[in-house]
C-alpha cells in the first residue's frame, strides 16, 4: 500500500527548456509539426515515425551553465504510405527551419519501424485475399473471429521482398470478446503482406494443426482460483516525504545527481549520473539507456522460422508505455512523470504516469558484531528507483534502474505477461506444451544497454578481470593460491568479450588520469549476469541482423552518431550494421572517451507454471565501484530506529 502520490509538472514549462537535455515539450513537437509542414514536406500519406529532440554534442552540454543560450533542434522520421519511402529530418526550432534532410534507400539501409497505423489495417487485408480464407475455411475457422499478428518481416533473401515493406501475419482464434486469443494459435499457416500494397503477397499453408480449444484468461475456467484471504497487509509509508528533490529532469538523492530523459525508441535514458564524495561532485556516466532488445525464436518451421523481433528499432517500444498505477506498478511515496510524444501525425500526445520515482528499503547495507571491541553495528540498505513499464503485443516489460547508498548502479529487465504461443507438436520439437496441444517456442529476450561512460571524466580504459588459479610450484606450494589476472583491451577489437561465470569475469572501467588514496586508478567494475547470448548459427539471418547480441560486451570510441547497436534502421536490415560497422575501424580504446555496449538477458524455455500468464522473470546487470572511492562511502547511514528493529 502507498501512502502518497505526486504527478510531477510537464518536465518543460512555457518559458522553455532550463538544460540542453530537457525532452521536447508539446509546444515544441506542435512547432516542429509545423516546420517540416511550411517546408513543404508533408502530405495526406505522410506519417510521423517519431520525433525526438536531437541531443547537443556532449561538450556542449557538459560547459552549459544556467543562462547559457540553449539551441533546439529535433531529430525526425518520416514515412510516406504511399510510396513506402522513408526520410530522416534534423529540424531546428531555434531557426525554425529544417537543416537536413535524407532519403532511406530502404533496400540497402532498411526500412523505417512499422506504424500503428500500418497495424491496425492487417486484418481487412486478410479479409480480402482468397488465399487466406480459404486456409480459415479448410480449418472450420469464422475469418470474422480470427486476430491477426502482423510481425517484423526480418531478411531472408526474398529477392521479392528487397525495398518493399512487408510484415509476416500469424492468427489466433479468438471465439467471443473476453476470450484470450493467445490460447488459440491458428498455426500451420502464414500470410506475407506487403504494407504499401495494402495487399497480402502470398500464404504459406503448411499443414493444418488442431486449434487449441481451452481458455487461456486467468481468471476463466480451469485457470480461476479462490483469491487468498491469508495475505495480512504491508503498509510503506515515509511520513517525512521522499528523501529526493527534483528540479525539471534533474533529481537528487542521497549523493546521486542525474537528469533523465525519454523517447519512444530508446524509452527511459538517464544522463550526467553523478555521486557526491565529500565536497566534490563526481561524474561515473554521461548516458544510460537500454538501446536495443531482439526476440529470437527457435522454431525452425516453414511457417515460423523468420520469428524475431527488434522492440525497439522495429516497433519503436516507448509509445506503448503504461500508465502506472498506484499501488500496482510502484509502492511507497511516488512521485510521477508524464512523458509527452508525438502521435503518427506529428501532434503531441501526452502519457500519463509514464514514469515512476521512488525509494525502497533493501535490508541489510552492512554489519558487524565483533568479539573484541563490543561493536555491534547494523545499517539498513535503500535504493532510489525510476522505472518505466510497457506492453508490446503479448509480452510486458519492466525497466528499473536502481541507485544505491553505497555507489552501485543496476539496471533490472522484468519480462512478465503472456508467452507467444504455437500449436504444440510433441517432445522433439521446439516448444514447451502448456496446456493441451497449446505450445510455448523456446526463444531469447537479449537487451543492449548502452553505457556512454565517464568514470571521473571522459578518460576511461577498460580492463577485463578474470579469477585464475596459480599452479602448484615454489610460490604456490599447497596449491591454495589464485588471483586476479587482469587484461587491458586497447582496440575495439580486442574488448568483443563473452562473460565467463566460471572465472568470475568483470570488467573494470577506470580512469587513468585519477588515482585514489592507495595510488589506484579510479573504476567501476560491470558485473555481467553471464546468461547466453545468441544462440542462432552464426551464419544465420538473425546472427547478421543482431550482431550486437553475439558478444556480451562491445567497447567502442565515443562518437555522437553511434547509438544504436543494431544500426539506425534495423526493420528489413540485410545485417551487418550498427556495432560491426562501428568497430570496423579498430579504434584506440585506452584512455580515450569510450561507450561500453553490454548485452545481458533471458533464455526462455517455457514452464507450464509460465501460463495462463507469466510470472516475472529478471535480468540486469551492476556497476559496483572498484577503487572509485577510498573508503565504504556509506559510513554516513544513520541507524534505524530501535522501533523499527525489536520485536514488541
């Protein structure tokens, strides 16, 4: 239970923009509407794919002070329905005039993410192609009940398909309005649709599956239970108020500093994260965001092979945001954020409640008690929170990121809602049975967090640190001895790294330039989760398209232009692009301006304790300071009231 809520203002007022990193308002996404349209670039088929404000180059940002001049500019996709042509704006709203414009060869470049618009029309195609009614009809299925599923078409070497905008569509039965088309796959058969044909190219019928008929809501028959009663009620309550501050996109708390922003392709980013030690306040990251996600499924039927998916450079997942509820989503004092977007006409639309700020208790920061002096000391861990949830077709997904008292920084990925669901075709296949003759394909949720860091200052190196055994010999002569064996990557080459849980790997980033009180350099150490990356055949489609997923850490030489690790436009990309293209180069690494590129994530072999709907499942990784400061920085913690700690 909550005890208080605050919807935090519209992060820009009136008077404008107060930092180089305010997200654009609804003033500015209507002006910026208005632009391109004086321009002379819009038309009745021209659509939106987003609008975002184009960040200033860091140096910039980081010499602004308050009342410096702050130009606005907006970076742009559209999409012509008509033509299937895509383009990219630089707008200026401080000239009021469009700086740039280019063209997207959509056959070398890739497409543009697919539109809602784009989506909703799907089924009226499939109403009007013979070959798609008839395999509902040799099925015994009404084509009015069937739900269609248009998916990210991916490249396969289709030579029909180059420079056409094409989605794949699979269907679920769905028999009255509250019942879950999800438990009903319509499997065996695939539509090809082309988007800007507005017609279906081709149905792929392969064999003719039964439907599964049981119901798959929670809470209908044979799912339905009695809701406990035995569950006595928690209640969190900070009678004082939160212990943050905010001011605009900046909040405050405890020794963090950071601003934050957000878009509908990257979602919730963080900016100029900072920790306070002593009187100084120190910088650890210039910019956080998860910069991209992929779903590669593992069914290899003719019917389902292609099956991955780009959430965010496909289907730009930010737009669906929820709005969270109180007592739902976050607990404790909350405080709010709505998040102004532009709708596919280029007209702001605000989400309420898009993203949530609060604190939590996280038990135990430290303790001792001690034989010798009598010490008996307890501190009590608490960690900020600010986190966004979307829904993105079946599946949900959480994205927190966490501020600790004593520097560490997570990040946690919470996948929950429903499996994607198939006809289940016995043990040797690719599937788990849930419910019978329902499956759920086995498939990868992998994300790539993007860390522009700046541990101390814009100076970093990164060194990977793996715990080895010594061999028994003269310096190790009871075999008892290991160590930390420490490898500096110099080149963006060399640091293509796997995890290797087995030797406790992590990764150090520190700063040449800055040493602690022992003489160390300063650094914070990323702590993988070590899960499996891509298990798709290095040859395959998939392991061109999502590269980035092939390795659990990329580290690259910071340029403004690079912030996507599967490339700009990643609907119908051949492959190839984003990091590969980006370390081609083998740029210098040591000791220079760097962006760390880490992909962690899920290995989903269903459960049937996965359905009728999922439990949450995590991943994340940390950033645990290493050397960054000369002592526990949380030796300030007050202790808890004696109220608080002894039984009555």
């Amino acid at each position: 239970m909550s005890t208080a809520v605050t919807t935090a203002p519209e992060m820009i007022g009136q008077a404008g923009p107060d930092h180089p990193l305010t997200p654009l308002s609804a003033a500015e996404i209507t002006a910026v509407r208005g632009i391109v349209d004086e321009a002379g670039l819009l038309s009745e088929h021209t659509r939106f794919v987003f609008v975002t404000l184009d960040e200033p180059a860091k140096d910039v940002v980081l010499a602004y002070r308050a009342g410096d001049e702050i130009v606005r500019q907006a970076r742009v996709l559209l999409l012509d329905r008509e033509t299937g042509t895509g383009s990219s704006l630089l707008v200026s709203l401080t000239e009021a005039k469009v700086l740039e414009r280019t063209m997207i060869d959509a056959a070398t470049e890739g497409q543009v993410p697919i539109l809602d618009e784009e989506f909703e029309d799907i089924e009226a195609y499939l109403l009007a192609s013979d070959d798609w009614l008839a395999a509902m009809s040799k099925r015994g299925l009404e084509p009015a009940n069937v739900r269609a599923v248009p998916l990210s078409a991916g490249v396969f070497g289709h030579e029909d398909e180059v420079g056409h905008r094409i989605v794949r569509v699979l269907a679920f039965y769905q028999s009255d309005q509250a019942d879950l088309p999800w438990a009903h796959p319509i499997d065996g058969v695939v539509a090809y649709v082309d988007l800007t044909g507005r017609q279906v190219l081709k149905v792929i019928d392969e064999i003719t599956l039964p439907v599964p008929a049981e119901r798959g809501e929670w809470d209908a028959a044979p799912h339905a239970v009695p809701t406990r009663t035995d569950l006595k009620p928690i209640e969190i309550t900070q009678p004082e108020g939160p212990s943050f501050t905010v001011e605009g996109n900046q909040i405050s708390w405890a020794d963090w500093t950071f601003r934050f922003g957000f878009d509908i392709r990257e979602g919730l980013t963080l900016h100029q994260l900072s920790v306070r030690d002593g009187d100084e306040q120190r910088p650890v990251i210039y910019r956080a965001s998860i910069a991209e996600m992929v779903v590669p499924y593992a069914d290899p039927s003719p019917v389902r092979y292609w099956q991955n998916y780009f959430d965010q450079g496909e289907y730009l997942f930010g737009r669906y945001t929820n709005a969270l509820e109180l007592g739902c989503d976050c607990l404790g004092d909350i405080t709010y954020f709505d998040v102004t977007i532009a709708d596919e006409q280029g007209n702001p639309r605000v989400m309420k409640n898009a993203i949530c700020l609060h604190e939590e208790d996280y038990g135990v920061l430290w303790k001792h008690t001690d034989m010798f002096n009598g010490m008996a000391e307890t501190r009590r861990s608490r960690r900020l929170v600010i986190s966004f949830f979307l829904t993105i077709g079946n599946y949900d997904y959480g994205f927190y990121w966490y501020l600790y008292l004593d520097g560490t920084i997570e990040l946690e990925a919470k996948a929950t809602g429903i499996v994607f669901t198939s006809a289940h075709r016995g043990p040797d296949g690719f599937s788990t049975e849930m419910a019978p003759g329902l499956g759920a394909p086995f498939h990868q949720h992998l994300f790539s967090a993007r860390l522009d860091m700046a541990v101390d200052g814009n100076r970093n190196t990164v060194t990977e640190v793996d715990a080895v055994p010594v061999p028994m010999g003269p310096d190790n002569p009871w075999g008892n001895a290991f160590r930390a064996q420490k490898t500096t990557l110099h080149t963006e080459s060399e640091a293509m790294r796997s995890a290797d849980n087995l030797k406790a790997r992590v990764w150090h980033i520190t700063n040449p330039d800055k040493q602690n009180r022992l003489g160390q350099d300063v650094g914070y150490a990323l702590h993988p989760e070590g899960q499996p990356s891509l298990l798709a055949d290095p040859q395959s489609s998939i392991a061109k398209r999502a590269a980035f997923a092939t390795k659990h850490l990329w580290v690259t030489q910071y340029d403004a232009a690079q912030r996507y690790p599967a490339g700009d436009y990643v609907n119908q990309h051949p492959g190839d692009a984003g990091l590969p293209a980006y370390v081609a180069a083998d740029r210098d690494i040591e000791g220079e301006d760097i962006v760390l590129w880490h992909t962690f994530g899920l290995t989903h072999f269903p459960r049937p304790e996965d359905w009728p709907v999922m439990p949450v499942d995590y991943a994340g990784f940390k950033l645990k300071p290493v050397g960054f400061f000369d002592r526990n920085p949380s030796l300030g913690v007050p202790s808890g009231p004696k109220g608080h700690c002894c039984a009555d």
